[in-house]
C-alpha cells in the first residue's frame, strides 16, 4: 500500500464544508483534493440556470442568514451579496396568512386589531395549560397556541412534512419556528440576511480556485475508499452510515422531490415561500426563488416541494431509533479519527439538519482542529 503523502489531504464531498475546509487548508500550504460524486460543486446550496434561463436552486431553496461574523467575513471573500427578504406565508382556504404566526396572523384569524399586550392575553386564552411538559410536538405547539391554530397551522403540514403526526414528533421539530409579539414580517432575523450576488455555486467556485486545491467530479461513491491511504488525513462530509458500509444499519432520512415550473410572468406569487398546510396540496410548499436572487429576467420559475420518504438524504429523521444508531456509528468515527485520521463533518456526516453558515462554521473549526494536529 502506497504510503501517505505529507501535507495532503482528502475532502470526500465538494458542498460547503468540503470547500470550506479545502481552502483553508490550501492557504497553509495543504494539498487538498476534493472528490465529489455528482457532477456539479456546492453540495446542496447548488443552484444553475434552468432552460427557461432562470436561475433556481437545485436541491431546495436556500436563504443565507447567520448572526457569526467569522463566517460571514470568510464567505464574503469569495462573492458580493443582495439583502434578503425571506417572507413565508400559509395558503388556509385561499387566504393568505402571515406565518410564523405573529399579531398580523391573530388580527387576520380572530378578525379583529390587537397590540402586543392584548395578543398575549389571547394567546393565553387559546393554549392548553394543562400540558406543562411537552412530550412531543403536537402537546408543545398546543401548550404554546391552542387546539386551533395547531389544526390551521401546524397539524397536516407537519405530517405531511414528515409522514407521521405531529404526536410522534419531538418537541423540538415545530419548536423551532418561532411566534412572534410583534409585526415582523420576516421567516428568520438575523445579523446577516442575504443572498450571494451570482449565486451560491458561483461562490462556492470562487472557493476552490486554489492552485493547492483539485477537485475530480463524478467520482463513484466509494472511490475515496482507494485515495484514504495517499493523504495524511481524510475530511468525510458524506453519510456516515455509508462510510462503515452500513454495518451496524442504515439511518432513516427524509427526502423531497422537487417540480419546477416556468411561468411567462415577471413574478407568479407574492412572495418567496407560500405553504400549504391543507392535505388538499399533496406538497408542502411552493417557492419562488427569484424574489431573493432579484435576477432581471421576464419569466420566473417556481418550485413545489414533495416530501418523501425514499431518495436523496434531506433531513434526518428525529426518532430515538435513529439518535441511538447514530450514537453508535460516532464511536465508530471516534475509532477512525484515532488510527487513520479522518474527521467526520457536516450535515451527512453528522447526521444533523444545519444551515450552511453553520456548516461552515464547522468546517472553519475543524480547519483549525486539522491545522493543530497535524503540525
Ligand atoms: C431542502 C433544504 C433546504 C435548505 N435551506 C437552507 C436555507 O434556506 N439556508 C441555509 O443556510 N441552509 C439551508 N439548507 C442547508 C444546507 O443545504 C446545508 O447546511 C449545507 O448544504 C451543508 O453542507 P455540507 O457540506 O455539510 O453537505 P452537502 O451540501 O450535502 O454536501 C455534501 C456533498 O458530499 C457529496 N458526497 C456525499 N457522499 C459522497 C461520497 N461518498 N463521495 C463523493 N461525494 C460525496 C454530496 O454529493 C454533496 O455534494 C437546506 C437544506 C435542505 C435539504
């Protein structure tokens, strides 16, 4: 077996942490060479133009936001940005609500003005007090909201999201979104909330145009298995199920199935996200990317979301099953940084939905935790 060669380093996997990590690296004089199975750089923050010359994001929308400076410094070396706006609203019986609920849904729901104090007080009114500790996701968003707006909001949504109630659900899954005592009309706040001028593979591209840094697309799944031995340390950002070969068991992942459809319009709908929480839309949500690209083009491409439960890996599933598993397979990971020095990061890697400002973040991290230990 061929020896290592020092000072190199395997990136199995070109999306944000696989590039992140390659160009610190390169910097400090690493040669870095990435493998990337798909044949296309930026994991799933990929985005091209479709035939109809709009410019649409491949594996899902994303909106870029992060309150971290560091990542936002680092990422702003490699593109311009255009300020965001990332406004979501639920379609209920052909209106359109406000959503994450705040005092403009209440007003538009219960018909009538309040201010901050008096949606409070009807908030306290409509929850369910009885439940003090949620023991899943249904009981949270009932103790926080009521019976209701659970049903308008909440309750097909997230089963058609996930194909199972919310009841089977942990508290954390609907107790990320928000509801708010104020009128902001945005999904998320955050410090920094834009898009990258050219997009995000642009970005991405810009990333990895190192001389230190090769990139080899199209690679089979296991051609790293061959390329380990050649570097002196390997990053992994693919499934980590998959890098054991599945030898303890696989870990369930929810996907999507994506329909794009152009319309011969300047802009189809009102805003970025519309969500259909009704069972009478088989998707979930239909976005119009351009109301964040802002690209000046006469047509405009929409996409409408279907999850599955077969597919691309999309968000991991948050069963108790699962979390075990994943336990055991880190100890696994634990066994292979030891003798052979790979690091396992990611959203893949470490079975975890994240933004890609936390990806990045990560991989900024693990750059610095590879720097030390190799030197
Ligand atoms: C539907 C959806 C919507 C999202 N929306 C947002 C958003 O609005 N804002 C936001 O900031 N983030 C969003 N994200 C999250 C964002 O996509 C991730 O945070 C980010 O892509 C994670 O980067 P990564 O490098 O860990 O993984 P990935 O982007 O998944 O990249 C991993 C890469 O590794 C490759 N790979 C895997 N296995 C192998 C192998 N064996 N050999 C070679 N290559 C391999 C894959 O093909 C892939 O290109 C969203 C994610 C999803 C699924």
């Amino acid at each position: 077996m061929a020896s290592p060669l020092k000072n190199s380093i395997l990136l199995v996997g070109a999306g944000p942490v696989g590039c992140t990590v390659a160009r610190v690296l390169a910097e400090l004089g690493y040669q870095c060479h990435i493998l990337e199975a798909r044949d296309h750089i930026a994991g799933n923050c990929y985005d091209t133009f479709d035939k109809h010359g709009v410019l649409i994001h491949k594996y899902g929308p994303h909106c870029f936001r992060t309150d971290d400076d560091e990542v936002f410094q680092f990422l702003s070396r490699f593109t311009k940005w255009i300020p965001s706006e990332y406004i979501v609203k639920s379609q209920i019986n052909d209106e359109l609500f406000q959503f994450p609920i705040n005092i403009e849904t209440l007003e538009q729901v219960f018909s009538k003005k309040l201010d901050k104090e008096s949606a409070a007080e009807l908030l306290e009114e409509l929850r369910d007090n009885s439940i003090t500790q949620p023991a899943n996701s249904e009981e949270f968003v009932l103790s926080r909201i009521g019976k209701r707006l659970f049903e308008m909001f909440y309750k097909d949504y997230t089963s058609k999201q996930w194909g199972r109630p919310a009841s089977e659900l942990s508290p954390s899954v609907c107790g990320r979104i928000p509801v708010r005592l104020d009128r902001y009309p945005g999904y998320v706040e955050a410090k920094h909330l834009c898009t990258p001028e050219e997009g995000f593979t642009a970005l991405f591209k810009k990333m990895i145009d190192h001389p230190n840094i090769k990139l080899t697309l199209n690679c089979a799944k296991d051609h790293w298995r061959e390329e380990l031995p050649r570097h002196q340390a390997t990053v992994y950002t693919g499934t980590i199920d998959s890098y054991f070969d599945y030898k303890i068991g696989k870990l369930d992942w929810r996907s999507l199935s994506f329909e794009f459809k152009n319309y011969q319009t300047e802009l189809k709908q009102p805003c970025l996200q519309i969500n259909y929480p009704s069972k009478d839309f088989e998707y979930t949500r239909s976005v119009e990317i351009k109301h964040i690209t802002k690209q000046k083009i006469s047509s405009t491409t929409v996409s409408y979301e279907y999850p599955k439960s077969k597919g691309e890996p999309y968000y991991p599933v948050p069963a108790p099953k699962n979390q075990e598993l994943y336990a055991k397979y880190q100890e696994l990971a634990e066994q292979e940084l030891k003798e052979r020095f790979v690091y396992f990061c990611g959203r893949l890697a470490e079975y975890t939905y994240i933004n890609s400002d936390e990806a990045v973040k990560r991989a900024l991290d693990l750059s610095a935790k590879i720097k030390d230990q190799l030197s």
